[in-house]
C-alpha cells in the first residue's frame, strides 16, 4: 500500500531506551522504522525546538532487510 510519493509522520521518542534522539517513521498509525540513529541528532533537535519537519517516500526496495526497504527524504517546513 505504500507508494513513492506519500508522507510520512515522524515522532519524536526522548524516552526511548534504546536511543535520546529518536525518531519514529509513522504511516497511517503504523510504525514503519525510525530516522537511523547516524541522522537522527538534527531531526530530533529541530522536533524538540517546535519546527516542522515532514517526510516522504522517496525509494521502495524489496529485499530481506526491513531496514533498508524504505528510503525517505526529510523536509523542513516554511
């Protein structure tokens, strides 16, 4: 159901266990991942601070990873 084009929900996670700067990637209500933990310091520091930030699909894979099925791009809001 997912289509290269659509938006995505990103929410932050400042109690997530695993990771201070979370982000999770939400489609419809459904978790699909999180911004990898090497990207996420920016995205959750402009979370934190009010700004908006969306995303999209930009890739589809198919593949054994669920990790590396999904590429998006993240997009500061005017």
């Amino acid at each position: 159901m997912l289509q290269t084009g659509m938006s995505l929900d990103l929410v932050r996670e400042p109690d997530n266990a695993f990771d201070a700067c979370a982000v999770r990637v939400d489609w419809q209500g459904h978790k699909l991942g999180y911004v990898p933990r090497t990207d996420n310091v920016f995205t959750c520091h402009l979370l934190d601070h009010g700004e908006r930030v969306s995303a999209k699909i930009l890739t589809l894979q198919t593949g054994n990873n669920p990790w590396d099925r999904i590429e998006i791009a993240l997009f500061l809001a005017p």
